[in-house]
C-alpha cells in the first residue's frame, strides 16, 4: 500500500485532517467575521449580506436583480428576499425598468444613504477585527490570494 494512502487501525486515512482544509478554514473564518460583523455593525437589523446590497446599490445606482446577483455574488432566490427585507424598512426603491416592465429596478432611499453613511466606520472597524493580529503585509497578500482564488473559478 503505497504511504500516501496508508490507513489507520479505524479505517481513516491518516493524512487527511479537515481542520487544515481550506473550505473548512474559510467557513470558520467567515463566521468569525458574521459574529464580529453583528456584533459592531450598529443597526441590530442589518446582517452583511443587506451591507454589501445597499452598498452595490450606492456605487452603481439604480440596479436590476440580475446586476445585484452578479456584484454581490448573491443568489437570486436570496436577493429577493434581501430586497423585500430593505424595501420594508425603506432603504430602497424598488420600481419597474423603464425599458423593459418585467424587471425591475432598485435604488437607495435617502434613509439608506442615511444609514449606509452611519454604517460604513462600522464596517471600517468590522475589517479590523476580521484582519485581528495580521500585519499589513499579511493583509495585502490575504486579500491577493482571496482574489486569485476568485479568478479561477471551477468548471464543473
């Protein structure tokens, strides 16, 4: 049996350990940064994935579903119920596209650009304390190899 594959007495692999695996690792990251993200926001009632929508919105103006889904990285399932869930509290418009009735648009109120302006030296601390003891040089290659890991996407 060649050493690489060699099995303990408990029929495991031995050299697979799923505490050092990168999906393992990012997952108990990004629930680090949830708690750290709902704990400092600010407004009890905006989780990260609203943030991140009222902030696509801002920087792009009005925006279709289809542009949300594609900046946010957000599916469309859940980007409906995130637009509903603003669209209660009246941080956002939601009307339908000029050009073709059947889509709709969505824009920021100004009581989203409001609480976006009030929320974003939260966010500013949020990164912070995500980043915890990382140096600047730590911090810039994180977000580089965060980036390429993004480009290359899998096929199937």
């Amino acid at each position: 049996m060649p050493h690489d594959k060699q099995v303990e007495a408990t029929g495991k692999p031995d050299n697979y350990h799923f505490t050092e695996q990168v999906g393992h690792l990012l997952r108990k990251v990004y629930q680090r940064h949830v708690a750290i993200f709902q704990h400092n926001v600010g407004d009890s009632q905006l989780t990260a994935v609203q943030f991140i929508t009222l902030c696509a919105v801002r920087d792009m103006g009005p925006s279709s579903l289809t542009e949300l889904v594609q900046v946010t990285a957000v599916d469309q399932a859940t980007i409906r119920g995130i637009i509903e869930r603003l669209k209660a509290r009246e941080l956002i418009t939601v009307s339908p596209d000029p050009i073709d009735r059947r889509k709709v648009v969505v824009g920021l109120t100004d009581a989203g650009a409001t609480l976006l302006a009030e929320t974003v030296p939260h966010a500013e601390k949020i990164t912070e304390l995500t980043f915890g003891t990382l140096n600047p040089a730590e911090r810039i290659a994180l977000i580089f190899l965060l980036n390429k890991m993004l480009e290359d996407q899998p096929t199937g």
